[in-house]
C-alpha cells in the first residue's frame, strides 16, 4: 500500500531542497531528513491539493547498494510506506514539514520489523511522532 497524494513528496526540486537544507537524524539503517515544507516546490498537480488533512510529507529512498532486485526494494518500500501511513495518520501533532527516508548501504531489509521500530525512535527524535 503506498502513501496517499496528500502525503507523498515527488519531484526533483523537493529532494534537492531536502538535501541541502533538511535537518539530518541518523540511526543504523536510515537516515531521515526534515526540513520545513517549501509547497512552491511541489509538481503544479500536488500543489492544488495543499489544503489537505495532512501537513507533513514524507519519501522514501532505497538505493541499489541495498538490494539489487527491484522487487526486494519495492516490497520494503511498501512496507515502509504502510507503517508510515498508519503511523502519521494516528498522530495528532502533524507538523508543517517534510521527511526523506534514506536506507543506508549494507542495511538487510528481509526482516522488516526491526526496521520499522528504528523508524519509530527517527520520527520521535526529529519530532514528528510522539
């Protein structure tokens, strides 16, 4: 299952803005990176649903170095997108913010929940999760 629109980050501008100015979180198999929302950045078709019930957008980058078959790539990505869905969409403090999860290197996704309760400590440590 993967996020809703509302909650999704697309486009090259809105990583690239991630990368050179989001506050960085580390942990063993992820690094997140917040910074505050900029919605001029967004595609002009993500950009008309602004008003929505969700304020925090989030993406999640897996690399080749992770895993080079697609299908294990998108299988974590999608378990990932369903515990960030679920997550978010109980917390009550949504902030105004935006959220790239990067999975390091070296990082063995083939038990996932181990992975999803490091997840957890990264959103409660950048804030966005109490």
């Amino acid at each position: 299952m993967v996020l809703p629109s509302s909650m999704r980050l697309k486009g090259h501008r809105c990583f690239s803005y991630l990368h050179r100015f989001g506050e960085k979180y580390y942990s063993s198999s992820f690094v997140l990176k917040v910074a505050k929302a900029k919605p001029n950045l967004l595609k002009r078709s993500l950009n008309q649903n602004i008003q929505s019930t969700f304020h925090l957008r989030c993406a999640v980058a897996i690399s080749n170095k992770v895993s080079k078959k697609a299908v294990i790539r998108n299988r974590f990505r999608r378990i990932l997108h369903h515990h960030l869905k679920t997550r978010l969409e109980k917390s009550q403090d949504l902030s105004n913010a935006w959220a790239l999860f990067s999975v390091k290197p070296n990082t063995c996704i083939s038990d996932p929940y181990p992975l999803l309760e490091e997840c957890d400590r990264l959103l409660k440590s950048a804030n966005l999760l109490s």
